[in-house]
C-alpha cells in the first residue's frame, strides 16, 4: 500500500512537471472553464425566468446539479483524460508489454500514470459553486460531507464506465474516439434529470447512469433522496468498479493471446 | 534458470485475399488460417549464461521472448523461469526480470530520464540512498552523467539506449530478456552497450537472453547461440560448433610466384575468386590437409593463409537454404 503511495506521488510530481511546460495551456483552460460555466448559469437562469420551479427544483438547487457537473468535469479533466485516453497508445506503440512486466497492478499504472492540472479550474470552479449552494440554501454543514461522498461515488461510476469504453482499445485500435460518446452523455448531467422528458431519463439512468453522476448526489445533498438511495449509488459505483477490474482482465487475456 | 520444454505457439490469423473484392468477401466470409509462430522449442538455459538468440525476421524469437516473460500464454508446452511460471506474472518472477526491447521505450519523453528512474524505483520498492548507489554504479558503467537530467527527447539514440537499459535493470534482475538491444546503434555506441552487459553479466551472474541482427553483439557476448527458423529450434550449441555443423569448409587464400590462368586451380577447390597472383579457394574440412599438402607440393607458393568463413555468412546461408528442412 506505501509502495502504491509513493509511486503515485511520484507518478504525479512527474506528469506535473511534464504539462507546467506548455503554461500557456493554463490560460486556455481556465477561460474554457469561465465560458462553460457562465454558458450554463445562463441557461438556467433562462430556465427560471417567470418561475420559480422546475420539475421540482429551485434555480439554487438546479445550480448545486451545475456544480457537481462542474467538479466531476476538473477531475475528469485532471485524471481520467490524460490517462484513460493515453492507453491506445500502450496498445499501439506495444509499450503496454513494459506496463505489465510491472511488479504493479496494471489498471492502477494506467489509470494513475498521469495527472494533468488544467482540471483545476473546473476543480475550483464546481467546488465554489457547490459551497455557494449549500449556504445559499442554508443547509447544515454535514450537507458538505454528504457532498464529498456522493461526489466520490459519482466520480467511481464516471472512472468505471469510462475505463471500461477506453480499454476496448485492445480489440479495436480504431475506437478510441468512443470514450467521447460518453463525454457528450455526461453533458446531460448539467442539468437535473427532472430538467428531460421522460424517456431521456429513462435511458440517463439506466443504460447510461448519467443520473447517478450529477442529479442523485445533488439530490442526497439537499436531502432530497434518502439512504435508501444511498445505498444504491454506493451498490453502483462499487459494482461498476469490480465490473471494470474483470472487464480489464478480460481485455488482457485477449490482449496477451492474441498478440504477436 | 530458464527451461522451456516444446514451447508452442499458434495464432488463428484472417486469411484475407487483396483488393476490394476480396475486403468484401472477407467481410461476408471469413477465413482464417492458423500460424505456428514457435513449434515444440525446448532449451535449458543455466544461471548466468549468456545465451545469443538468432533467427530471420519472422522467425519466432519475439513470440518465444513474449512466451518467456509472460506476455503471451504458450498454445502448448511448459516454460519456467527462475522458479516461475512466467504467465502468471506475479510480483516475486517480475523483480527478477527484465526486458529490454530496441525499438520500443518505456522512458518517458517529455521527461529527464532521472524522473523515469524515480518512478522505477517506487514500483520496485528500492529506497532512495540504495536507489541513489545503484543509479551512480550503473551510469558509471554506462559512462552516462548529465544525459540522465536532459529530457529524454533530446538525447542521441545512443544515449537514449543507455538510458533505457538503466531503467529496465534499476531493480538488479536476475534474467534479462534483449531484444534488439543495439538496434540502430552507431558503432561506438554498439560496443559500450555490449561492454555493458558483459560487466553486468559478470558482477550480477546475470542469465541473458539476448537477440540481434548484429553478429558483432552475438560474437561479442555470447558462448552459446539458439538459431531459430521457421519456428523451430534448428541449433543449439556453442558459436564454433556452427561451422562445424553447416559449415564443413574453409577458405584458403594463396598467393603463387606467378600469375595464375584460369583452370588452374580448378581441382585443389572451389574458386572464389583469382586476382593476379592470388586465389581464394573453398576447401571442404575433411579435404583441407590434403589439398594443403598438395598446393605446397605442386605450385611455388609464397604465402597462404586458411580461414574459417565468416559467421554472419554461413548464419545468412543457413536461414536462406533452409538446410534445416
């Protein structure tokens, strides 16, 4: 366990060091992330001219959604981007066979290896935001620590799936571009499922759980949803993660007996 | 230290004809055939050997190496490797190897290859004062110094090499698996990695497995060759033994007092080449003496030497006209 420690802080300090080489990237993602999130504090204010509800939700709590949209998008940014995406690279370059000659869980190599800080803006961004919210709506400060877990079980279901879709790499080298599919779904996260028509909803919780990325932990923040529910997110997002940890095996039984 | 008792493999590849036609018909229908890529390879390799692995393009040594560190399941057969069984590829049989591969890296580009090193180090659990000794004693052998704090993507090819070979043996392996370590090397840059590994051969009674196009790292290094054609293991014994077996001649070179004809030499052997007074001969092994005897009998000799055909030579011959089959 310190020995995965270290190797991530050193995996971290190094890729860190890597990306403050290009600075100028730091500009360029803290205005996307100014635009993206002035572009949808507008759309829901539009949302909310003339009243005060929509499907249930107040603007302040449709703003909450926002900014756990805003968060999962920085570490999604910070992680999942930088490392999910490189690992069509080991499959094509053949420099995944050094990874597996580690003495170290491969999924852990590849999904840690880098990180990349021009997430931070959304970071800041969806963090502030969120501290806003709960003030705002004068929720007890336990409201933050129900906001840290749910947002964590969320993160593990966006890591699960996503993994899961970048490691279809090592059959087809040609799909890499599907992990955007995934990006452009969890767009609906930003705002509240309530926000679709029903048949959407249907489908951005369960074939695609974009719901249990944004709108349940909102929902468990506000006290909106109970254990019960909960209990679900935690049951998906650890389910979801096993899923991926087999899934992975999988791959590399293919990958190992099929490669020359 | 390496065993592998009639190590297999076979690939079910597509069978896909060229040409639009023949995309279409694959889509529809397809056909695959299956490759032996390795045919019942068996071989004991003992703890510090240092064993050449050879074979044209295609042949099979990649997919034997792969079958050694793990990478790929063997279809049959058994390989064991320091104790291990390599596919399982559990922790305690990785610290004990390594693999090096010439046209791939694992350093990281962008990168001082100092940094590549610390990762390496806390992967394979080495503490930073003995991290810090082994770096110093492994770039000294390399003759490499502020290369290791220059982003990798700077540094020559050779430098790069150097670099690479650092990292795949930070964590002192027992076995290291080469492949194509001087691959594109200049000459210099050649000779100080297989200097290299000759020295870590002998301070770590290293087990190395090593192939190249190169027959100047092969002579350099190795005792003992593996040629491998077509899947098969179709020698193996020491480099000397090589000509005994598909090379029973020798070349003799004689110079005459005076100009030789053609014809003239026609019955001593068979001719390479005449120039002025000089002759190069090809003499079967069992026939040399003889003829020997013969030229210095028959013909004023001033000089004459008997060599044994080049090895790269006699190697290409063997791949080419498949005297194994």
């Amino acid at each position: 366990m310190t020995r995965y420690l270290r190797t991530l802080r050193r995996f971290w300090s190094a890729s860190f060091s890597a990306e403050m080489e290009y600075r100028a990237n730091f500009v360029v993602a803290t205005v996307v992330s100014v635009l993206n999130l002035v572009g949808g504090v507008f759309t829901i204010w539009l949302f909310f001219t003339g009243r005060d509800d929509l499907g249930g939700w107040s603007m302040t709590q449709a703003l909450l959604v926002m900014g756990i949209f805003t968060l999962l998008s920085g570490v999604s940014d910070a992680l999942l981007v930088p490392n999910l995406s490189r690992i069509v690279h080991f499959v094509q370059q053949g420099t995944l066979d050094y990874v597996l000659l580690k003495p170290i869980d491969s999924q852990y190599y590849l999904s840690t290896r880098n990180l990349s800080p021009w997430g931070l803006p959304n970071i800041l961004f969806g963090l502030g935001v969120i501290s806003y919210c709960v003030v705002k709506l004068d929720l007890p400060p336990s409201a933050f620590g129900i906001a840290a877990l749910a947002v964590a079980l969320a993160m593990a279901v966006v890591y699960s799936l996503w993994f899961m879709l970048a490691s279809i790499t090592i059959w087809f080298v040609k799909v890499y571009n599907v992990t955007h599919v995934l990006q452009s779904f969890m767009e609906a996260g930003k705002y509240p499922m309530s926000a679709f028509p029903h048949a959407y909803r249907v489908v951005l919780t369960f074939v695609i759980p974009v719901a249990f990325m944004t709108t349940v932990p909102a929902q468990l923040i506000l006290g909106k949803a109970g254990g019960d529910w909960f209990a679900i997110a935690a049951m998906l997002a650890v389910g979801l993660f096993i899923v991926s940890r087999l899934w992975w095996r999988f791959a590399l039984r293919f990958y190992t007996s099929a490669s020359s | 230290m390496i065993e592998a008792d009639n190590l297999s493999k076979s690939y079910r590849v597509a069978d896909k004809q060229p040409g639009l036609m023949g995309t279409l018909r694959h889509f529809f229908r397809r056909k695959h055939k299956t490759v032996e890529a390795v045919k019942s390879v068996s071989f004991n390799i003992e703890p510090g050997e240092v064993v050449g692995f050879l074979g044209p393009n295609g042949a099979g040594k990649t997919t034997a190496l792969k079958m050694l560190t793990g990478l790929i399941h063997p279809t049959d057969g058994s390989v064991s490797v320091a104790g291990h069984r390599p596919f399982a590829r559990k922790a305690a049989f990785l610290k004990q190897i390594t693999l090096v591969m010439g046209q791939k890296q694992q350093l990281l580009w962008d990168l001082p290859a100092s940094e590549s090193l610390r990762i390496n180090a806390a992967i394979y659990d080495i503490d930073d004062t003995e991290a810090k000794r082994r770096i110093d004693t492994l770039a000294e052998m390399l003759s490499l110094d502020e290369e290791l704090t220059k982003p990798v993507r700077k540094l020559s090819l050779g430098e790069r090499m150097k670099c690479e070979l650092l990292a795949a043996l930070l964590h002192n392996p027992k076995v290291l698996f080469l492949d194509e370590p001087t691959l594109g090397l200049d000459v210099n840059a050649q000779a100080t990695v297989r200097q290299f590994l000759r020295d870590y051969n002998k301070e770590h009674e290293a087990t190395v497995l090593l192939t190249s196009h190169y027959m100047a790292d092969i002579t350099a290094l190795c005792e003992r060759v593996m040629l491998i054609h077509k899947g098969s293991l179709i020698y193996d014994g020491s480099l000397d033994g090589i000509l005994n077996q598909f090379a029973p001649y020798r070349e003799v070179k004689v110079e005459l007092a005076e100009p030789i004809t053609n014809g003239q030499m026609d019955t001593y052997g068979e001719v390479q080449s005449i120039d002025g007074r000089v002759a190069r001969l090809i003499v079967q092994r069992d026939a040399l003496t003889r003829t020997v005897d013969r030229l210095l009998a028959e013909r004023d000799v001033c000089d004459m030497t008997v060599t044994d055909p080049p090895i790269e030579e006699v190697i290409g011959r063997v791949f080419t006209d498949g005297v194994a089959d």
